[in-house]
C-alpha cells in the first residue's frame, strides 16, 4: 500500500501522519498554533508549506486536510488551506466523535466511553451516539454542562492532556485515584521534569484539560481509565484509506 498523508487542523495543534501503515507511520509531526487568534495564521500557512513539502518527499500521492469547528468559525482559514492545493474535509463534531471511536475501539474494544479533549471542544462518543461539546483545554470557564454518560466503568482518554496525565502517573492504565492523582500535580504546580519540559502554551493547555477531567471525576463513576495512542487523526487515515483520500497533485 503507497503512503496516504493526513493533516489534522485543531484549534490549538495541527497535526501531520503520514504512513502506509498505522502500525508503522512514517512520519508524525505537530505544531501548536492558536487557530482563534487571526495574527497566527501565517505560522498556519507556513506549518501547511511544509507538510505539504513533507508529503512529496515521502512521495505522497493522495491525502486531505481535515477541520472542523475552527474552519467553520473562520473561513479565511478554510480558503488558506484551499489556496495551498489541499483537498479540504470540513468534518462534523459528531463525525469527529466516530472517527476517534473507530480508532480507538480498534485497538481498546473493551472501553466503555471514549473521551476526547481537544483545545475548543471535547467529544463523548459511545456505541450509539457521539457528543460534542463547546468547552476545551483552551476555552474552559466555570461549571461543566454535562450530558447524561452511558452506563459502564472503562474510560479511554483521547488528547494531549491525557498523554501528560500518563507520563505523570507513569502508566497509560490508571484508576480514578491514579488520575486524579496525576490532575492533582498539574493543577497545584507539579515539579516533575516531565511537567517542566512542556511549553508555556502546552502547560496551559493541560491545565485546562485537567480541569476538564477533574470535573468528569467529580460528577461520573468511572473506575478505570486508558490512554489511547490513537485518536482522531488515525480515525482520519482510516476513512482516507478507505476511499476520502484526494489526489494532492
């Protein structure tokens, strides 16, 4: 099978896969930009040159660009990406939801729930439905307005927030008192190497995520929780595979 390159455009992290395998990626990068502050779209622009550079050194035939709500809110980024010669997919939060579902069920069958949270949404997703909702690692302010979680005890944790969790915790297999645990030490002021190496920026970002799942532990009973290493964007090269790829020349 010949490579298929992804690019995954979030409010705050912008992704690239490139792989003819997920099993064996060939190439993984990300960059945080700031997608609701106008003044960092030329950093947006460039960080596209560049994978779309990255793309014809793997000799990358077929791939696409997906977003969503940050493209929705701004349609000069929309037309940027156009410009660039990307084929575009504007993708639901429900779909969102799905795509991350069938990553992640494809490796961890038994999680209950997948939970997502990216920098301006976080997605709920189980067998029968996928919830989006506005509140991220990036926009969290006051209570949470959760909607009613299904019934079961395993929680599979998607995002950037939780990979920090883990290595905090030292384990991607932790329970609720291990988790809360782990948000305990970033939302006091841990002193962990793992914790000072991060950017300023990424430092705030998990500690807006940490928020968010401290509010999750608060108000639902889930017991264990999981870390998976594939998310949305393999979701993303699944349906590419599987006939959304465009052609990129």
């Amino acid at each position: 099978m010949k490579p298929v390159g992804i690019v995954k455009i979030g409010s705050s992290n912008t992704g690239l896969l490139i792989a003819a395998s997920l099993s064996q990626p060939i190439l993984r990068l990300n960059h945080l930009v700031d997608l609701k502050t106008p003044a960092n779209w030329l950093e947006f622009s460039d960080v596209l040159a560049s994978y779309r550079l990255r793309c014809r050194e793997s000799q990358v035939a077929y791939g696409l660009v997906a977003g969503g709500e940050v493209l929705r809110r701004h349609h000069e980024l929309r037309q940027l990406v156009l410009n660039q010669g990307w084929p575009l997919w504007e993708v639901s939060g429900r779909l969102e939801g799905q795509l991350t579902w069938l990553a992640v069920r494809s490796r961890d069958p038994a999680a209950d729930v997948v939970i997502d949270i990216g920098g301006g949404s976080t997605e709920i997703i189980h067998q029968s439905a996928a919830i989006s909702i506005p509140i991220g690692a990036a926009n969290v302010t006051g209570e949470i307005d959760w909607p009613q979680m299904p019934e079961g005890e395993r929680a599979a944790l998607v995002g950037g927030t939780a990979y920090v969790l883990s290595r905090l915790a030292g384990t991607e297999h932790m329970g609720s008192d291990q988790l809360a645990a782990a948000i305990d030490q970033v939302l006091e002021g841990s002193s962990s190497p793992v914790w000072r190496s991060l950017e300023a920026h990424r430092q705030q970002l998990v500690i807006g995520g940490s928020t968010i799942l401290q509010s999750l532990l608060n108000n639902f009973r889930f017991t264990q929780f999981s870390v998976s290493p594939w998310g949305y964007t393999e979701g993303l090269w699944m349906a590419a595979t599987l006939g959304r790829a465009r052609a990129l020349w």
